[in-house]
C-alpha cells in the first residue's frame, strides 16, 4: 500500500487524550487540569487498584455508567497502577499547582477580610507567584484570577500529554470521562499535541487521498505499527457531502445539540458532535454529510457534550472561524474558550457577547443570553444564538433553563418573531459536583450539591420560552439519546423518564397551537423558503 492513493475510513474514531484521559475543555488549561488530575484522575485510578471489584460491579448497573468508576477488567489492576505512577512523577508540576491552587484559596478566604489584598501576595505559594491576581467583589468577596496567557506559557501547559487514539469504531464506547485509555492491539496512539498541522493533514484524507507512505511520514508511525496504520485506510471514496446550493433555507440535524444550517451562501454548524460511519443502527448524518467548507462553528458552553473536541478537531481543516462566549476571563471554573480553542490551533476564533452581533454574507448571527443549567455558578462561557439567513431566523438556546420568563419577553422585544427554535430539555441533570467537584478547594454539603444540578428547562419553562418567541416551528434537541452518544452522556431514558415526559407535553402543548413540532431523534431535515425582508431590522 506505500504507493497506493489513500482514503482515511470514515469508521475509524480519532479520539483526544490528556495522559490518556478523553480530553475535553478542562484538560487544556492548565489550572483546571491540574484540578483534574489530582482531585479527579487520581483519584479514581487509586480507588479502582485499592478495589477494581467495586468498579466492576458497579458499572453492571446502568445507572452507575456515568459515575466515577473505571470501566476496565479486574485485570487491568496493574496498568492501572503504572499509569497512577507514570502521572505522580511526569505530572508532579501540575500536582505542585493543584496543591497551590488549594492552599491559596483557603489562604485567600481566611485573611482577606476587607483590607488591601498587597500583603497575601506574600502568602501566594511558589507555583502560582505571578500567575494569578488577587481581587474582591464589591461586596468584598475575595477570588483570585488566573493570568491564564502565562499559564499557557509556563511549564504547567503540557501538550506532550496530548494524543491520538485511532482505532476502528465498534459502536459500543465506554463512558469516556472516567476510564483512562489504555493500551490494546487494535488502537494506534499517535503522540501528536492537538495543536498539530499533522492531524489536519491526516484528517484531510477522508476527503482527498494521499499516498499512504506520505501518511506514514507525516504521522511518524513505526514499521512495526505500519499494519495497523494501513488497516484504517481504503483506496475507495466515501461519498461527501458538497455545500447547499438550493433557496432559502436548509437546517440538518446531526444528533444531539448539533446542528447546522445553510444557505447557498453560508454554512453554520453549532456545537459539532459529528457520529462516524456505521453499517447498521438508526438513519444519521456523519462526517460525509458536511460540506467542503464550513464558514462559522458556533460553541453554545463548554460542557462535553457541546464542546467537543473529538469533531473540532477533525474538522479544524474544513473550519473558517469559531465563534464562542465571552469568559469571565481567569477564573477557576470559567476558563477562556478562546484561549483554549487558539491554543490548539484554530487559528480564527472570535467572542460573542450577549445581544453582540456579527454580519455574514446574507444575515447575521447574534449572541442571546444562556440562564441556567450550570450549578449557579458565575461562568459566562455560555450564550444562545440566532442565526438568521435569507430573512429566516431559527435561534438554537442549547440547555437553556428559563429560570426567569421575563428574560423571553425582553429578548422578544428586540427580535421579534422567531421561524424555528430548538430547546434542550434535559430537565433532571446532574448535581454540581458531578462536574465542578474536581474544581472545588473545600466540600460542598449533599443537600447544597443535590439542589444545584445542570438541568435545562421542564414543560412549563420551555413553553413559555417558546410562547414568548412565538415560532412557526419547536425542536426538542439536545436530549443526548442517540445510541452513538452515550459515551458522552451516559443517558438511557425510558418513556417514564421526567425529561421525556416533559418534552411530550411540550411537543403536543406546540402542536395544539398550530406549531410544527418534534423531539429530534437520529436525523433531521428541515427546509425553510426565502422570506421577504424583515419590517424590523437588527441594529
């Protein structure tokens, strides 16, 4: 095959690790990263060699694959423990700042008591001494902010932790947050940090073939992994999808909270959670169904299932910019999308505030506020959009939580009418802890933790939502149903399931009202006419 003009299988997973961990937006910047693998990592790893019955037992039970409990054999034990000490000793500077990160803040919350912050400056531990500024709120609330452009420069930002998996896609993904990936005969782990041009021209070749000796070149692959390499590749195209050239509007949905839209001028794909190839199961949209070109990725928030970088990577190549939230710019929980995206290797990626706005050949896309669904605490890495083409506006709220009807009737004030609106509705949502625990310096009491969950809006929050935006057209989406995602969310509903009940009352409640409406399953496609210019103009 050296000579031989090659396609990159469109089956084949290319999954990000961090230390052989899913890497995911917390495991790039340094600070929650380092919060990761001492509070989280670790942890898990020494639990699972202190007793790997428990975890084994544990995960026969359905309910328990999105917990905390390492999805590998018994036997496993071992590896397990060599990896526990291979992150102790490569990991020490980052273990050194996760250490400092606790100190400082129980230093910080136990002296700053209204006076000049000037002299706890003395008292920042070594590994954070010109990383982080000490501040109060004007309640005099103290915190500290993370300089977070030095902490990518310093010694804390490990891209040699950073890899490649490649291995064929078998449908069936443990829960990927808590089982650290280990070495097996069928996956091919590439050292490559993501910030690489080699991993776009790798990805490339799903698309365009390249001699397979050039591949093997770029990737740096070993003769011995030469045949594993060669077994995720074909001589054969893969049908692809080409940019849409029909009138008005073209919407898909590609499975969970992505979508994209279209006109034969613009592409726009939010939060990318693109499926692989598959021989059987449910109708889907994958990779082959996105066009050569798309201009603007739209990232709702950062959690794992909307800001994925298994798919941003893969389509970094196709990619014209991304835009994002604005952060709150250094704190622990709320780290800057920007930073993180830039970091490794989109090279344009720009921030969208609330009612922010930005012209595209033929509408405009403009950034709407996001309550809820994130334990109340102050991250502002989080926004709806509205993307309006050729007159048509269809606004994706994500996991909005309408924790305050009025917000609806204000942001109805300043856009008028909507055409299409799609809402998540996973209304039950996980406790605080399940998320930010790895983050928190000091324990959250259960009944705190069980009261703050990420959940979005229940019937009655979403149909007001709906009712104030007055839609021709409701979509459930970003319920995490699809079987090819349930190593992302873990989630197995039955019909009695509260969101699934919810979001049916929500559907028929639209329907009854003379809205087209469905909760979103597998594949969707929705096509909407060009409209005449709006009599409301956006300013």
């Amino acid at each position: 095959m050296a000579n031989a003009d090659v396609y990159l299988k469109h089956n084949i997973v290319a999954e990000p690790l961090f230390n052989q961990w899913h890497a995911w937006s917390y495991l790039i910047p340094p600070a929650t990263a380092a919060m990761f693998i001492a509070n989280s990592h670790l942890k898990m790893m020494r639990s699972f060699v202190s007793a790997p019955e428990v975890h084994v037992a544990a995960l026969k039970n359905p309910a328990m694959l999105g917990g905390s409990f390492i999805n590998h054999p018994a036997s496993k034990a071992l590896e397990i423990k060599e990896l526990i000490n291979r992150t102790t000793d490569e990991c020490a500077p980052m273990l050194e700042l996760a250490d400092a990160i606790k100190t400082l803040d129980t230093t910080v919350q136990a002296q700053a008591i209204g006076n000049s912050l000037e002299p706890l400056y003395r008292e920042v531990p070594a590994p954070l001494r010109g990383y982080v500024e000490l501040i109060y709120d004007l309640n005099n609330h103290p915190a500290m902010r993370f300089i977070e452009g030095l902490l990518y420069k310093s010694r804390f930002y490990r891209p040699d932790f950073q890899s490649i998996a490649l291995f064929a896609d078998s449908g069936e993904r443990p829960f990927a947050f808590s089982t650290p990936k280990l070495p097996d005969d069928q996956t091919l782990h590439l050292g490559v940090p993501f910030g690489s041009a080699q991993l776009d021209e790798l990805f490339k070749t799903k698309y365009k073939p390249r001699p397979f000796g050039e591949v093997k070149e770029i990737l740096a692959v070993s003769h011995k992994d030469e045949p594993l390499l060669s077994s995720f590749f074909t001589t054969e195209p893969e049908p692809t999808g080409d940019r849409y050239e029909g009138k008005g509007v073209r919407i898909r949905y590609f499975g969970h909270a992505c979508v994209l839209i279209e006109s034969r001028r613009v592409s726009v794909l939010f939060d990318p959670v693109i499926s692989y190839k598959s021989n059987g199961g449910i109708e889907r949209y994958t990779y082959a169904d996105l066009p050569d070109k798309i201009d603007y990725v739209l990232i709702t928030h950062t959690h794992q299932d909307h800001c994925m970088l298994e798919s941003l990577l893969q389509l970094r190549h196709k990619i014209g910019t991304v835009l994002v939230p604005r952060s709150n710019g250094g704190s622990l929980a709320d780290p800057s999308l920007k930073l993180l995206l830039k970091q490794i290797g989109f090279s344009d990626v720009r921030e969208l505030d609330e009612l922010e706005t930005i012209e595209v050949d033929g509408g405009f896309i403009l950034g709407l506020p996001f309550l809820g669904e994130h334990g109340d605490l102050n991250i502002r890495t989080k926004s709806a959009y509205l993307v309006n083409l050729e007159n048509r506006s269809t606004l994706c709220v994500a996991d909005s939580n309408n924790l305050e009807p009025k917000l609806y009737e204000h942001v109805h004030e300043v856009v008028g009418d909507v055409d299409v609106v799609f809402v998540g509705m996973e209304c039950d949502g996980a406790p605080l802890s399940w998320l930010y625990g790895p983050l928190l310096t000091k324990p959250l009491a259960r009944k705190m933790d069980q009261s703050r969950r990420f959940d979005g809006s229940n019937c009655e929050k979403g149909l007001n939502l709906v009712n104030c935006l007055n839609p021709q057209q409701v979509y459930v989406y970003a319920m995490g149903q699809e079987p090819w995602l349930t190593y992302l969310t873990s989630i197995q509903y039955t019909d009695e399931s509260r969101p699934i009940v919810e979001s049916n009352k929500l559907v028929q409640e639209s329907l009854g009202l003379g809205r087209v409406s469905e909760r979103l399953f597998g594949c969707k496609e929705i096509l909407l006419e060009p409209a005449a210019a709006s009599a409301k103009a956006w300013n």
